[in-house]
C-alpha cells in the first residue's frame, strides 16, 4: 500500500515537514504507512534511515534470495521489509499473485551498487533465479543494472538509436525506437532514427565513484558511478571523445529521466556543453521504453533528446 503526497494535510496536521521534504522522504524510503508514522517522529525517523543503511550494505546474494522467499510467503524480518514492496499482479484482486520489487528507485540503485561486490557468478545465479518468475521480475532491473555497472567498465560496443516522440504538448512521451511502435506517426519517425543509430565503442575504463559533495573535475575514459543517496538523479555517466554520456538502466516498459542531474553535472569542471550531452537508456534487448518528457527541467532539456541502446547481458550470463 502506498501513500499519495496530496493526503499528508489531512493524516499530518501542522507537521513541521515541508512538502519538499516529505517527497524526498518518500523518494527515498517509500511513501508507504509506516513512513507515514514515522514523519512526525524524526528520531524514529531517523533510526529507520540507518537501518535501511544497515540492510544494504549488510545485503550479500544469499540474504537477497532468502528476502525473496520471505517476501513470497508474506514474512519479512525488519530490516528486510525495509528494502521490498510486496503488491498485487492485479490490484483490486486479493487472490492475485505477489510480486516483489525494491520500495523505490533509490533503493533499487542502492541495491545494485551493493551487489556490484558481490561475484560475477552470483550475478548471474540471481539474475537467472529472479528471471525465471514473475513474481519477482522487478528485481530483475536492480540486477540488471548490477551487472551493466561491471561490464561497462570492462570495454563493449554498443548503438545509440535517438528516441522518438509526437510534436510537443501536454503528456508528451519518448519511445524507444527499438521495436515497431503502433502509431504511423512514431514508426515513421522510428525508421527514421534508425538511420541516424551511432555505434560507440567503450574502451576499457576505470571506474571511479564519487561524493556530489565535493565538486567533481571530469576526466577522460572514467566510468563515474555515485555512491551516496544524494547522487541518485543519474545511474553512472562516461565522459568520452569529449562527450558526456549519462547512463540509465532499465528493464521496465516505462521509466522517467531522473530530476535532477542537470544542476549536479553543470556544477562539476572540465564538462562539455549541453550540446555535447548525451542521455542514454540501457535496456535489454526487445524491451519496449517510453519515457514521459520531464516537465521541471523542460527549458534545460530542449536539446538533449535521449538514445537508448541495447545491452545485451547473454554473452555475460555463462558461468
């Protein structure tokens, strides 16, 4: 069960939390009830932090399949309901099945950089373990993006294909231009992006993580990925051939561009021009992507209309 932010006047009377605050709270942690609870408390509040602190970085391949066997049964232990939202396949039906995913995107990130410690085989078992049900199909992007964290870095080719979108107005969406796309107008624009695709072949780089606390000087051939809670608008970025790559992984069929990574990256030195910007979905092959245009950042974002590529993880999955 989750929690619209438009009810907290009424289940939060005079609450210190401004409005700003509760929705970085529940982009953090989850709008959910017990969240809700914990708004006007925040030494409690604050001790739920930490434990979700502890959850992840205590999180290893064995606890994750065990949260996931607790999840299917109902049970969750403390600190493990912490990470995972259990809801219904069908919403309004008490005898659908449960499916398990991470309670929000930051946890999801967090989580997979966690499992980026863990071994190449382990990846791989849980990715083919959570694959294999659709129970647990949302915890296949957290390992994808785990994965897609390691081989990056490691050197691969892969193609930009410019996404598409109808002329601007309201609830304007990108699409991915990888599968045939059922409006005339789309598909048309589609064939046409295919002709523009460009193959960008990563080398092998260094990966190097990052606090946005301190201001960031970019460097050639590093493979940035952010490491605290405050870093989340972005997944990891590439800054190569004098062009900046900001990276999103995803398996999902619909996905927004985080808020938020614009001012984080205008803020580091030695970065190229908006021009020189390059945003770039990385989902597996065959997946079908719309993203809805960002709305807060519409003005700075005019000209960096996104890619997606396709990153295939089979040739990585044989152990």
């Amino acid at each position: 069960m989750t929690i619209s932010i438009l009810s907290l006047p009424i289940l939060l009377p005079g609450s210190a939390m401004t409005n700003a605050d509760i929705k970085k709270t529940f982009e953090q942690l989850g709008p959910t009830p017990r969240i809700i609870q914990l708004l006007s408390r925040p030494d409690r509040l604050k001790e739920y932090k930490a434990g979700v602190d502890r959850a992840l970085l205590w999180m290893t391949a064995e606890k994750l399949k065990k949260l996931i066997s607790d999840t299917r049964s109902l049970y969750m232990e403390t600190d493990k309901g912490r990470l995972g939202l259990i809801s219904r396949a069908k919403r309004n039906d008490v005898h659908s099945m449960h499916l398990v995913a991470p309670v929000t995107e930051l946890i999801k990130s967090r989580l997979a950089r966690q499992l980026r410690t863990i071994s190449r085989n382990q990846q791989i078992e849980l990715y083919d373990l959570f694959s294999k049900s659709p129970e647990t199909k949302g915890m296949c992007g957290t390992l994808f993006e785990a994965i897609g964290l390691c081989v990056v870095p490691e050197g691969l080719d892969i193609t930009l294909v410019p996404m598409v979108r109808l002329p601007r107005g309201s609830n304007t969406n990108w699409y991915a231009s990888h599968t045939s796309l059922p409006d005339e107008t789309l598909e048309a624009q589609r064939e046409r992006a295919l002709g523009r695709s460009q193959v960008i072949q990563i080398p092998p780089t260094t990966t190097q993580e990052f606090n946005t606390i301190d201001i960031l000087t970019l460097h050639e051939g590093i493979f940035y990925v952010p490491v605290s809670e405050t870093q989340e608008p972005l997944d990891a970025f590439l800054f190569l051939n004098d062009i900046l790559y900001i990276l999103q992984f995803s398996i999902g069929q619909k996905l927004s561009i985080k808020p938020g990574f614009v001012e984080f990256l205008q803020k580091c030195q030695h970065v190229p021009p908006l021009e020189e910007w390059k945003f770039v979905f990385l989902i597996p092959p065959g997946t079908r992507l719309v993203c809805p245009e960002p709305k807060s950042e519409l003005p700075r974002l005019r000209n960096l209309n996104p890619y997606s590529a396709e990153l295939d993880l089979r040739p990585y999955l044989k152990l």
